[in-house]
C-alpha cells in the first residue's frame, strides 16, 4: 500500500454523501437546497470548525477579484465559506477523490459553482502555474505530509509574490507520545507531526516571511468544553465533521486522543501567518 493510498484510504469508503443527505434530513434541513449554515456542523473537517474557518478569514482581505487556493480542501466548507463572505474565487485541491466529488456537488447544491471549484490531487506536485494565487490556506493537512519542504517549496511555487499563506494545524508539542487513532491518522504511519519552531524553520527555508504564529490550545480546550456540555444537555454538538467522515465509533476514540493530546501538551493547535517573499 503507498502512502497515499494509506491516507486516502482513512477518509473515504463511498458512502459520505448519503450519509451527509441523511443527517441534513435528521438536523430538520433540506438536502437538496442547504444553506452554508445547514452544512457548517458536517463541512468543517478540523479543529474548532466553523469558529476556526472564520478567524482564518479574518487574516484575509482578498477582494472580489482575487484567487484563492485552499489545500486540502476536504468537502469544501472552508472554500465555500471563503467564497460567499468576500465574492472571491476559491481553488480547492485534496488527495481524497471522494472528499472532491462531494465537495463539487455540495457547492452546486448550494449555488456557488461559478466561484468554487474542486480538483483531485497531490499538494506536493499541484497542477497549476507558477504564481497562480492571490492567496493560500491549509488547515489540519500537514500533518499527513512527511515532506515539508517540498509541501512549502510547492505552496510557495504557486502563490503570487507578497501573497499570504495561513497555516491551521496540529504540532508535536515534544512532551510525550500521542494516542491513536486520530481524525487525520489511524496509526502513527500516517502521522507526521513536528514542534512549531520547525514549521516556522521550513518556511522560511522555502522561501516565506513569517508574521505571525498562534498558540491555539486555550481555544481548543474551551471548544471542547462548549461542545461537552452541549452533549451532555442532550444537544448535537457544532463540530459534527469528524463523525461524518469516520462514523460515531472511531469519531470517538480519534477525538478523545485529540483532546487528550492538547491537554497534555503532546499536541499544540497552532496558526500561522506568512507570505511569499518576492
């Protein structure tokens, strides 16, 4: 089995868009015409959700006119998102042919196929031209990627000079071993952490200033204990993305890990702002 087929392989099994129709349906929604709001529980596959996508976006100020590029676009809530609140244009780019079906007909679905568009493949070797984007973003992907400096060397090839990259995504925190499976990895074969100063070290190697660099486990820790207690009053919780893609089980135990990770230092949620030098 080759790397990319291992992690491919974690995140899709055929079903994800009935399963998607069906709990729309359970959450009183029309599944044939959701709204952005409807699908945000399902369509936000990473830490914080829709909370994290939105303080994401306020990093940017892209214009109507400008070109975005969201790597590891998953079902494509962060894209849509993007797209709707600045009218700008979104490229989205995942591994995962399922993730990319899916995502393509929910944009339809949701009237934002002029503007938001899906391709399938491998952000290590993109298809698309040098300096293509007005912008860039990336949130809970790298961790799947072993090679970082061919991941930035190749986010770097595409954007325009003086372009931001925003970085949201989960750290080794050095303070112990983390417990498996995880939403991005079953197994540590697929998991490929490093410390926060290494990611601002390759970064920069590659060619990228970086601006600002966030510690986000307050926020995570707080998150989880909001959605706790949503559960515990008998609520859905707002982070439903992770059940979606893995089914209630293994969504359970990886989450659990997560949370368990962060609260022990062994993983730190960190955000990070640079741009492309010229």
């Amino acid at each position: 089995m080759t790397n990319e087929t291992h992690i491919t392989g974690h995140y899709a099994d055929g079903g994800l868009f009935d399963r998607l129709r069906s709990l729309l349906i359970e959450d009183g929604a029309d599944p044939d015409n959701p709204s952005i709001d409807d699908l945000a529980p399902y369509d936000q596959f990473h830490g914080r959700a829709i909370e994290a996508t939105r303080e994401l976006a306020d990093l940017f100020d892209p214009g109507a006119d400008a070109h975005l590029l969201d790597i590891g676009s998953g079902i494509g809530g962060p894209a849509r998102y993007l797209a709707d609140r600045f009218g700008c244009r979104v490229t989205g780019i995942d591994l995962t042919a399922e993730f990319v079906d899916v995502a393509r007909r929910l944009t339809d679905l949701v009237g934002l196929s002029g503007r938001v568009d899906f391709v399938q493949g491998n952000a290590l070797s993109m298809p698309f031209h040098e300096a293509s984007f007005d912008g860039a973003y990336s949130m809970n992907v790298s961790m799947n990627i072993a090679d970082k400096d061919a991941f930035y060397r190749e986010v770097r090839r595409v954007l325009r000079p003086g372009a931001p990259l925003i970085l949201s995504e989960l750290a080794s925190g050095g303070a112990g071993e983390v417990d498996y499976p995880t939403p991005w990895a079953e197994t540590e074969d697929a998991s490929f952490l490093v410390s926060v100063d290494e990611t601002v070290a390759g970064l920069e190697r590659a060619g990228f200033l970086v601006e600002r660099v966030r510690d986000a486990t307050d926020e995570n820790l707080a998150f989880g204990k909001r959605s706790k207690e949503m559960l515990d009053r008998g609520e859905k919780p707002p982070h439903r993305g992770v059940h979606l893609i893995h089914g209630p089980a293994l969504a359970k135990t990886a989450t659990g890990n997560t949370a368990k990770g962060i609260r022990s230092g062994n993983l730190v949620p960190v955000e990070v702002l640079c741009r492309r030098r010229g």
